[in-house]
C-alpha cells in the first residue's frame, strides 16, 4: 500500500528540514571554530587548532546531541517497553513515535531533571573537551588493540560495560520506589515515566561520550 501524497509531502519536508538543519549546524560549527582560534590568539592564548576544534565538538555534544539524544531515547524507550523479547526491536529513528504522554511533576521532580542535564552536559564537555583525557583513553585502548577495527570494538565493549554498570545503579534507585505501588494507579505511572527518563537519559549520556570521544579523536588526529 503506497503512502498517501499528503504524508509523502510531509516527509519530504521532513527530510529537507533535517538537511537545512544539519547544514547550518555545520556551518556555525565552522565559523564557531575559526572565531574561537582567532578570538584566543588575539587574546594572547596560544591554542591549537585542533584543540579548539574539540572545544566546539565538545560543546555541540553538550548542549545540543545531548538533550536531543535524551529525548529521543525516552520516546524510543518507553514506546517499546512492554516490546516482546523475542521480537527483535524496528531499528532506532525508523518509524515515527508519539509522544511520550505528559505528566504532573512535582517542583523537586522536574528541579531533578535539570540537575541531571546539567551535570551530564558538564561532564561530557569536561570528558571530550579536554584534550589529556581523549588522549589518555586512546592511548590506554590502543595499547589494548591490534588495529582500527579491534579498537572501535573495545571503545564500543568499553560504553557497553559503563552503561550496564550505570543503569544498574538508577533501575536499583527507580525500582525501589515502584516497590508497593499498585500498577493501575496515577502514582505508579507517574514513578514509571520517572524510570524511563533515568533510564534514557543514562543510555543518551554513554551514547553521546562515545561519539564526543570519537569526534575528539579525529580532530586531534587529523588537524
């Protein structure tokens, strides 16, 4: 069955938004890159292209792929949560998702919220931005591969490892307030979208290191 044409017309203006969009990201991260070389050695400080080219990539990590990631994962998460395990999941961004229905949120709830967006952005721009901390963990893997292909695959076991080991510290955290709770009640499905947005936000944040930590590398490698 073909789609119909008003919803063949409305991804199409998807698709050329999301290039639009993508080419501006890319543009600013350009003139951002050279602003900042010119701005710091007009100022007296004398840094690198490539390190300041890892300030903006860090940076775009920080304040844009993070809290896009963490939306799109809550979505994605909780859409497919009572998915059967044996039927394999649509791949990541294939089809399009509702939304995520709203809930009321008491004022320490969404205070929370904004403290787990700050502290993840910090961090990432702390853990991609700072061109001692990408150096040292490509040199500690690199010593632990044979190759370019072993060394993304342990980069990849490394952030597998790191989110396992987070998300059994937030489900342990969630779980326990799901503990006594009835399921057919409002409190039950408010702590419930409370989990999967920990959750999400977890896998957003190993999600986005390892990209930060891949960008980072190139641009100190190649710049």
């Amino acid at each position: 069955m073909q789609p119909s044409q008003p919803a063949t017309k409305r991804n199409t203006l998807k698709t050329v938004a999301l290039i639009g969009a993508f080419s501006c990201l890319v543009m600013l991260t350009l003139f951002a890159w050279i602003g900042l070389v010119v701005l710091l050695g007009r100022l007296g400080y004398a840094v690198s292209a490539a390190q300041a080219a890892v300030w903006v990539l860090a940076t775009i990590v920080a304040l844009v792929m993070w809290p896009l990631t963490v939306r799109g994962v809550y979505r994605y998460q909780w859409n497919y949560r009572d998915h059967p395990v044996y039927e394999p999941l649509p791949p990541y961004g294939s089809t399009p998702l509702p939304e995520v229905p709203p809930i009321a949120m008491a004022l320490p709830q969404r205070a929370m919220r904004v403290v787990v967006l700050l502290l993840g952005a910090l961090s990432l721009f702390l853990l991609c931005g700072i061109q001692n901390v990408i150096v040292s963990v490509n040199s500690f893997l690199g010593r632990l591969s044979s190759g370019p292909s072993s060394f993304m695959a342990l980069l990849q076991l490394v952030a597998f490892v790191l989110m396992s080991a987070l998300l059994v510290l937030v489900l342990w955290w969630t779980e326990r307030k799901l503990q006594g709770m009835k399921p057919d009640t409002h409190q039950y499905q408010s702590a419930r979208l409370q989990q999967s947005w920990y959750v999400s936000a977890v896998a957003a944040w190993v999600m986005c290191l390892l990209f930060g930590q891949i960008f980072g590398a190139v641009a100190l490698s190649k710049l």
